[in-house]
C-alpha cells in the first residue's frame, strides 16, 4: 500500500494502540457484564429476591 | 417530572437495552466510512505527508477526552443537587472510558509528534493540558475504587468532578501562558483557516464514529454498574438473612451473640 | 467570627503542642531539595538557572505530606463530629482549619525556602521574589489542599491518594509562582503579571475551596 511508504510505521502505531486500548475496554465491559449477568442469576436462583432497597 | 421519569434503574435497563443495538450498529458503520475516507479518500498533507491521517484518530479522542470530562460534571451536579439516582452511575462508568480516551489522545499525539517534531514527546501548550486532564480522570478513577461504599463514593467523587472541572479553564490558561513563555514559536499550527474539506470530512466522520463509540460504551458501562449494585445489595440480603438465622438458631446458646457484632464490622 | 478565631486559635495552639509538624515538613524539603544536585550534577550555572523552579516543585512535595493534617486528628478523636454538628458553618470551620494549616506549615516552608536556596546557587537577586511569591502562593496550597483532605479523610490509606487528587490542582500556582520568580530575575514579562495572576488565583482558592471542602467533609462524615 503506498500510503504506507514514508511515515508508516508511525501511522500504523497510532492506529493500531488505538484499536488495541479501544477493543480492551470493550471487551473489558463485555466481560464484566457477562459475569454480573452470571452472578445475578447465580443469586436469584439461590432464592434471594429483590425487595425495595435498603436506606 | 420527566427527568424522574428515567430515574428508575429498571426503566433505565429497559430503555437501554432497546437503544443499544441500533447504537452499537450506528457506530460500527460511522467506523468503517470514517476509516476508510481517512485511508483511501484523504489526501496526504503537503506540508505533514501521511502522518495528516494521524490527525484522524487523534482530534477525534482528544474531543472525547474533554466531552466525557464535561459529562462527568454535568453528572456531578446531577448527584450533588437533583440527587438522581443515575447520575452518579453515569459519571462512575464515565470515569475509566474518558481516560482510556484521554491516553489514546496523549499517545497519538506523541506519535504523530515524533516525526513531526523530532521527539516523541514535546512540551507543548495542549499536550501539557491534555496530560493534566489525564491526571484529573486518574485521580477520579483512584477515589471511586477507594470507597467500598458506592453511594458514599458518589458525593466524594461529584465534589472532586466539579473542583477538577471549575480548575479545567484555569489549567489551560496557565498551561498557555507558560508555552509562549518558554517557546514563543508554534512548531505547527493544526487550526490555520485552510482545512481542506477532503481531510474536513473524514475527520468529521472520525469524530462522530468517536462519539457514538462513547455514548455506546458508557451506556453498556453504566448497565454494568446497575448491575453491579443489584449484585452487591443481593449478597448483603443474602448475607443478612444468613445471619438472622444464625441469630435465631443460636437463641439458646450462649456466646454466639456476643460474636456477632465483631463479625459484622469485619 | 468569634467562633472562627477560637477554632483558629484552638488548631494554632494544638501545633504548637505537638510541634514537630513544620519541622518535619522544613526536613522534607530540605532533603527533597539536596537530593537533586546529587541526581543532576554540581553544575553551579545548571543549579542557579532551575533552582526556582526545583524549589517550588519542592515546597509542593513537602506541603503535599502535611494536609492530612488539616482534618485527621480531629476526625480520629471526634471533635470533628462536633464542629459539624455545632452552630458554625461548616464552610468558615473548613477554611479556618486551613488558614491554620497555611499558618503552621505553609509560611514556615516559604520562609525557609530562600535558605534551601543557597544550596542551589539561588541567584541573590531572586531571593526576595521567590519568598515573595511563595508567601503568596502557599494559601492556595492549604486551602485546595484542605478539599483533598477532606475527601479522603475516611479513607484508610488517603495519603497518596490526596497528592493525586490536590497535584493537578496545584498546576496553575507552580507554573504562575515560578513564572514571577524567573520574570522578577530575567524577564521578559514583568514581575506583576505572573505575580498578580498567582495573588488572584490564591485569593480565589481561599474563597471557593472552603465551600467544596465543607461539602466534603458532609458527604464524608454521613
């Protein structure tokens, strides 16, 4: 690719650290969501339901 | 009483959940166009050579590193004086996503300054700013996860939100004023009156590609935080009753009482 | 007002007592200040050009230990408690505490910072400025400080955690004390213009932090 002559390493780092931190902290989010989900349900079927919060 | 409306976390959850595929979706396509302009349409710079498309990844998370600041204000003010329930989870799950965005600007601008400049780091006017915005969200991050108590944490962190924001215009101000002190010359100047609309469009494309990406993930991210308290406040339930019935097996006996208290601080 | 003298005087006298405060804070900032040399080399033309600078940076570090200070003690024996709870204003206690704190360890830094100086070939023409500004500039520093303080007051290990919540916030006040300094020495500003904007921004803090510091001492103490 001719864009990549000159500067494109540079260019490729950018946009590669950017992919890398941006995906991180999308699969990151993703994760814990699954876990939350995994635990909530973990803990509705062992019986402890929701009441109106406490305080 | 239509803010109130959206307070409830359920409600939240629901609403949510509808909008975040069509957001995910959006993004994604605003992605690809914005990539693709900024590889295939965008010229090289006369002056700045391919490094221009730097610019594309750069301007964009430096925008969101100050949006998503402001958004954690306006969220403080939210918990500090509606007390809405949602805006300390909006500005806790804010928090991580605009330092992840605030590095990338830090690192992207290093990286388009090496061979712009000549040194992988510069002190420049908006790079210095930018870094001490960075510290800023450090900060924030650092005291939500000291406190085990998020209600707690929410006020502490929504005073320290609106103290870091008033001292954001002051930082920038004395930020400038020490630049031109110590380098009177600007090495380049981005925001000359001549942006072409070849490099003007995909660079806004990449910044609405930025900004859906952040309301998509601080939306999951504040499902995640919803989440988390139901998690949280189900195991103190859970935890409670364990102990109620501890209490009243141990009715009769003797000492098992006098133990309580000591388990319960721990 | 008759209230914010006593709870001056009451903290005023309570350092007194136990001394060592300022002391330790003076130590501080004399080692902080002879370690550089050491780390950059004797080169006395080097020294003189970054001492005000160092120094500054320096009186920042040592300042930066003593805020928990402003709060703790009275947190951990109660008294706190009482002061919220009593008929002050939580905003004039908040900044009373805090002109105690700038009186017991912030002017004694400043006055002992042109010594340290010489250790630096400090430029003799740089010596009133530099005490100047820093006489200035240390009520920002107790009064932001105190927010930090505040907010990590219930906070088992708060002391790292205030340097890296108040740091950023002490930005504008390095950049603007160090400025005056060097303007007061070389130039090419004068010395009023950096000197006036650092006498604003203290006058500033010693305003509005009270406030933020007494609304989190309320979050903290609920």
């Amino acid at each position: 690719m001719e864009f990549l002559s000159g500067h494109g390493a540079y260019i490729a780092a950018a946009y590669g650290l950017s992919a890398l931190v941006l995906g991180a902290l999308t699969g990151w989010i993703i994760a814990e969501r699954r876990k939350l989900r995994r635990a909530l349900s973990a803990l509705e079927a062992s019986g402890v339901r929701r009441r109106s919060r406490p305080r | 009483m239509s803010i109130m409306d959206y307070a409830n976390p359920s409600r939240f959850l629901a609403l949510s959940g509808r909008l975040l595929p069509w957001l995910t979706g959006l993004t994604v396509l605003f992605l690809a166009a914005g990539l693709y302009m900024s590889f295939f349409t965008a010229p090289a710079d006369y002056q700045q050579g391919q490094t221009v498309r730097i610019m594309f990844i750069h301007v964009p998370s430096a925008w969101i590193a100050m949006a998503c600041y402001t958004l954690i204000a306006m969220s403080a003010l939210g918990t500090l004086v509606w007390r809405h329930p949602l805006a300390d989870v909006s500005a806790k799950a804010a928090a991580p996503i605009g330092a992840a965005f605030t590095f990338l600007a830090l690192v992207t601008g290093s990286i388009w300054g090496k061979p712009m400049w000549g040194a992988w780091w510069v002190w420049d006017a908006r790079l210095t700013s930018v870094l001490v915005l960075f510290f800023l969200y450090l900060g924030l991050v650092a005291l939500w996860q000291s406190f085990d108590e998020p209600a707690r944490a929410g006020r502490s962190a929504a005073i320290l939100a609106l103290v870091g924001f008033v001292n954001v215009p002051i930082i920038k101000f004395s930020v400038d004023w020490w630049n031109t002190l110590h380098q009177p010359a600007s090495v380049m100047r981005l925001d000359g009156p001549a942006i072409h609309y070849t490099i003007l469009l995909p660079l806004l494309t990449m910044a609405i590609a930025y900004t859906l990406l952040f309301l998509t993930l601080h939306m999951a991210a504040m499902r995640n935080e919803i989440l988390r308290r139901r998690v949280r406040s189900l195991m103190q339930q859970r935890a409670d009753a364990a102990q109620n019935i501890a209490a009243d097996a141990g009715q009769g006996g003797v000492g098992q009482n006098v133990g309580q208290p000591t388990e319960q601080e721990a | 007002m008759s209230s914010f003298s006593a709870l001056l005087k009451r903290d005023l006298r309570l350092a007194m007592r136990q001394g060592g405060g300022a002391g330790m804070a003076i130590g501080f900032f004399l080692i902080v200040v002879s370690m550089v040399p050491l780390g950059v080399g004797p080169d006395l033309n080097l020294l003189a050009r970054v001492a005000p600078g160092l120094l500054w940076a320096a009186l920042l570090l040592a300042a930066l230990l003593t805020l928990d200070r402003i709060f703790q003690a009275d947190y951990e024996d109660g008294s706190l408690d009482a002061i919220v709870m009593g008929s002050m204003p939580l905003e004039l206690a908040a900044a009373a505490k805090s002109l105690a704190h700038w009186i017991t360890t912030g002017v004694p830094l400043a006055l002992s910072a042109p010594l340290m100086g010489i250790i630096l070939n400090l430029e003799p023409r740089a010596i009133g400025p530099l005490a100047l500004t820093m006489l200035v500039g240390t009520p920002a520093i107790s009064f932001i400080g105190a927010i930090g303080a505040a907010l990590t007051l219930v906070l088992r290990r708060g002391g790292l955690l205030t340097a890296v919540l108040v740091m950023p916030l002490y930005v504008p006040v390095l950049i603007f004390g160090v400025s005056a300094v060097k303007a007061a020495v070389s130039g090419p500003v004068p010395f009023e213009a950096p000197f006036l904007i650092l006498a604003a921004l203290s006058l500033a803090s010693v305003v509005l932090s009270p406030l933020a510091a007494a609304a989190a001492l309320r979050a903290a103490l609920h």
